[in-house]
C-alpha cells in the first residue's frame, strides 16, 4: 500500500479530517480563516483517500494561475504528485497523482475536464470556492465538469458573495424569512483561530485629515475623512486622500514604514504590502516607499505574466516593501507579511475579508499584525466585525447603508487598471493626514484627532504580543489617555471658575489672560489658523469623553452636534461654530 508523509494536524483540521472520515460524503465543505491551514487539511484528506484506493485522481480548481504551482508545491511536500502545467490541449501525465487548473480553464471547455475526472476515481478539491460564482461560464464549467465525481472537497476563507450569485456545490438552506442561507460542514473562524494562536492579532490604525476637491462648475469642497457625508462626497475625500500627489498618503506610507522598522527589531524579516487601486497610482506609491525603505520595493501588477515570480522572490527574501495592485489574490503565502496600507476604494466585505487575510498568517506565538487604513466608515466597520462570521445569503434585500450603494461609489470600486479619480471633471486638491485612532479585536482605542506623541506611542507598540496582551495594553493606553484629557477638561474648569470669579470681583471690563491672547490671535491670519486648529481638537478632544461615557460612536455625537447647532462640516467652521458646539458638548 502507498504510504505518505503525514505531518501533525492542529485541533481544527484533525477534528474535520474525522467528521469527513466518518462517513466520507460526496461534499463536504471546510470554511476556515485566511491562514488557518486549509491547503494542509486539504491534501491530508487527499493522501488519506489515495492511501487506502478510495480515489486513484486528484483534481485541485484554483482561482488564479500562482496557486497552481503553490497547490503542486504544497502536495509534492506530502508525497503527491499534481502537475501545474496541464492544459486544455494536453493530456494528464500518467506518471502524476493528479492536475491543478484554475476556475477560468474548466469554464473554458468543461467537457474535457469532466472527461479527465470520469476517468478515474476522482477527488475534486475546490479552492476558494466562492470564485466559481465569479462568472457563468465558471459557475456552469464546474458544475458540468465534476457534477459525477467521487468526492468534492470545497474550501473557502470567505463563504459569502456581495451578490446573489449561488456557489457551485455548495448546500443552501432555508432560513425561515425566505432566504437560502450557505451551509458549511465544519467551521473554524478568524476568532476561534486568533484565541487558539493560528493566526496573528491584527491592529487597524485609521487615518482621517481634510481633503480638497474642485468640481466640474470649478467651486472648491473641503471633507474630513470619518465625518457623516452622503455617498459623493466620500467617494471624493477617499479618493483625494488616495492620490499619490497630495500628503495624506505619504504621510500614511511613511508612519506604516515607521511601524514596520519597529516590527523588525523583533521579526527582522517583517515585510509590508501598500494595496493600490490601480498601475499608475502603486508606480507612485512605490516611488514614495523607494525614498524611506532600506531596500528594493517590489510592485506587482496583476495582469503581469511575472507577477507570481516576484511574489515567491519578494517572500524569500527579507526586502521590506511591496506594493500590489487591488490585491495580493487569496491564498497567496507570505508569511513574513506584518504591516499594510489598504490604499484601495475598494470596500466589499469580499475583498476587505481577503486583503485582511494576507497579514494573519502566524509564524512563531506572540506575532502581530497592523493595517493602516482611511477613516471611512464602511471600512472602520468592516474592521470592527472582522471576527464575526458570515454566510452566503441568497434573496436577501441588501442594506442601503446609509447611502454607500450609490452609483458613485459603486463606478469607484470597480476593477480599473488606470485611476479616472471618478470623473474628469473632478480635480483633487489635496488631502492632509491625522491619526485618528486604533481598532482591535472589534473595539475602537483612541478614536478622534490625536497629537504625533500619541501617534509614536502607538506605532511603538511592540511586535511580539499574542492577542490578551495587545488587548490589555490598548486597554491600559486608552486608559491613561482618558484620565490625561479629564485631567485636562478638569483644569479647563477650574481656570474657567477663576476666571468667572475674577471677572465678579473685578467687573465686566476684566479681560481674562487667555482671552487676551485669542484675541491677539485672532488679529493676525497665522492667528487664526492656528486658533482653529486648537479649537478643532478641543471639540474633537470633548466628543472623545462623551463617546466613552455614552458608548456612541464618535461620527453620532458630530452628527448630533451639527444638527443642534446648525453649520457646515467640522473642516469648513469658523471659530464661533466651534465654540458653540464645544459649549454646547460640555452641557451636555
């Protein structure tokens, strides 16, 4: 009998392996995390059927052609034998256990597959199984290709889509308020894999600062980045902070660079991945990256026939930035990956969930990851729900999200390989950059305008901690950083009591210092600029308090503020819009 190397399994995949085992179905479906170890599940299931005859073929269906030679590579490693180079005009080596094709070839001539299938007792495993809805062809190829196999094994990080698209093979059932929802046969999580130590903790830095714009009738807007704004207005602000020739993104590329060279004084291999939306902007981006790294930055393009050879040099090597075009596809394995910029419009839970899923590979116990990222809600909240577990839902009417569906930001999202910034007309004018806050383990820390001390002490955090001892640290900085602003807010008072009994003692006419000097500001423009800058973080400084101590989110109370005070955004108030919604803050 053959014999292969079998290596041990963790908790999740020994406790799947049994449940197929028992009664080794016909499908079976395994959902677990990006870097939980599903290809090693996968081929321990297929050399345990090829050990004892139960199948004489194996079939790997990958979504891209890099994945083949990483499948064949993997299974070689266990003693199976899958070709990578099989195509539709050739025939399978008989010296080999098996192939690996991609969705797009079986959806190409399906017959011939299914032929390739037939002839043997086969077992089909299907990578990434939510990308055989992709397209019809694909859908229709698989289902044509392998509806009489043996076995089918589906795989999947993600086991949802962002449409109504069903999933080849894959068991719907009824939720009760008339939709099919997917059904999976053994589940593993991003949460149970970070409580087991499977995969890194990752922490989400937000950036927000104003951006500028000129529309086609030649008036100028201004936008801060996280505030309440219909869909084009955010679509615009996210993509002027996205533009390679404003400040915000340099100055995001060059905090993510800071945080990476602190990671490597633990992980000296640590790498990081800027995501760009398209050729033209990842060129600039790594332009920028080339003026703060020690090393090469690798850029890799998607529709590249070298991109996977750079992806395999840029992983075995210990260069510290690369720079790729939407996304480093799903299943792609760079471990060493630490630190990433999402500099996308894309926003997806699909492609959020995926992106993500390039940095939680684990290594080595205390590992960490940390994503730098817009403060844009639909991404903060994909942030915060990034443990929570999702099925595919077929009929379901889906959210209007606060206006997120709009066309706009639907033409902004799609896949381009050059930027069009969402109409010609549109001209960005630059954007600036401000930490905004942290996010972990679906918990905001720090959240509003914060000074570059706070943002160097959280960019030192160090890089070796399992998931409890970044949560407690986060927790004891969050802490201090309260009791450092009511100190403050309580100081404020006690100066302004002073002041109100000085003016009692002494009359109307008595002039408070700090008065004085706002009004000496405000004589001269640098005055006033900087009067504003310090009022901007005043309020934001008094949003932070009332948010801990309501547990609202922080876009709410602005929200609430702005409606009871009347005015424009935030970025466009002048100095008594600002008093007056501080004041308004306090009494309330």
């Amino acid at each position: 009998m053959r014999t292969f190397k079998k290596t041990n399994l963790r908790a999740w995949q020994q406790s799947a392996l049994d449940k197929f085992l028992a009664t080794k179905p016909q499908d079976f479906m395994a959902v677990a995390t990006p870097g939980a170890g599903k290809t090693t599940f996968a081929l321990r299931i297929a050399t345990e059927l090829m050990e004892d005859r139960t199948v004489e073929r194996v079939i790997v269906v990958v979504p891209t052609e890099h994945l083949k030679t990483q499948w064949s590579s993997a299974a070689a490693r266990v003693g199976l034998a899958l070709d990578p180079a099989f195509s539709n005009s050739s025939a399978v080596n008989p010296s080999m256990d098996g192939i690996v094709v991609t969705y797009a070839q079986v959806g190409m001539h399906p017959f011939k597959h299914r032929a390739v299938a037939s002839a043997r007792r086969t077992l089909v495993i299907l990578d990434e199984i939510h990308h055989a809805g992709d397209a019809k062809s694909w859908g229709d190829g698989v289902k044509e290709a392998y509806d009489d196999v043996n076995h089918r094994l589906a795989l999947t990080g993600t086991p949802f889509r962002s449409d109504d698209s069903p999933i080849p093979f894959v068991q719907y059932v009824d939720d009760g308020e008339g939709h099919k929802v997917s059904r999976s046969d053994h589940t593993y999580g991003y949460g149970d894999a970070l409580a087991d130590g499977v995969v890194r903790p990752v922490v989400f830095l937000s950036y927000s600062g104003e951006a500028r714009w000129r529309d086609s009738a030649g008036e100028e807007h201004a936008a801060r980045l996280g505030d309440i704004m219909n869909a084009e207005q955010t679509a615009r602000a996210w993509r002027t902070a996205l533009d390679p020739k404003g400040e915000w993104i340099p100055a995001v590329l060059q905090a993510a660079h800071t945080r990476l060279m602190q990671m490597r004084r633990n992980m000296p291999d640590a790498g990081g991945l800027v995501l760009a939306s398209d050729t033209t902007t990842a060129r600039a981006y790594a332009k920028i990256l080339k003026q703060l790294s020690n090393t090469p930055v690798s850029v890799i393009l998607s529709d590249d026939p070298g991109s996977s050879d750079r992806i395999q040099e840029f992983s075995e090597s210990t260069d510290e930035w690369m720079v790729a075009v939407r996304m480093v596809s799903e299943g792609v394995d760079v471990p060493r990956l630490a630190v990433g910029v999402y500099a996308t419009s894309a926003s997806t839970p699909l492609f959020f969930a995926q992106a993500i899923g390039r940095f939680v590979r684990s290594r080595m116990p205390g590992e960490t990851a940390s994503v730098f990222l817009p403060s844009v809600p639909v991404l903060l909240g994909l942030a915060e729900n990034m443990e929570k577990s999702r099925d595919h839902v077929l009929g379901e009417e889906k959210p209007d999200k606060e206006g997120w569906d709009d066309e706009l930001l639907e033409q902004a999202n799609q896949k381009k390989t050059e930027p069009d910034m969402l109409e010609k007309s549109y001209e960005s004018l630059g954007a600036e950059a401000e930490f905004s806050g942290l996010l972990y383990n679906g918990s905001q820390f720090n959240t509003g305008d914060m000074t570059t001390d706070e943002e160097a002490d959280f960019l030192g955090i160090p890089g070796l901690l399992d998931a409890d001892q970044v949560k407690d640290l986060l927790r004891k900085k969050q802490s201090e950083e309260m009791d450092r602003r009511e100190a403050e807010e309580k100081a404020r008072r006690a100066a302004e009591a002073e002041e109100a009994h000085r003016r009692k003692l002494y009359g109307m006419d008595y002039a408070p210092a700090s008065r004085k000097k706002a009004v000496e500001a405000e004589s001269s423009d640098t005055g006033v600029v900087d009067e504003l800058g310090q009022l901007r973080k005043e309020l934001n400084t008094v949003v932070s308090i009332a948010a801990q101590r309501s547990g609202r989110p922080h876009g709410a109370i602005h929200t609430e503020v702005r409606k009871a005070c009347g005015g424009p955004p935030t970025a466009l108030c002048n100095a008594d819009q600002l008093r007056e919604r501080i004041e308004y803050l306090r009494k309330w």
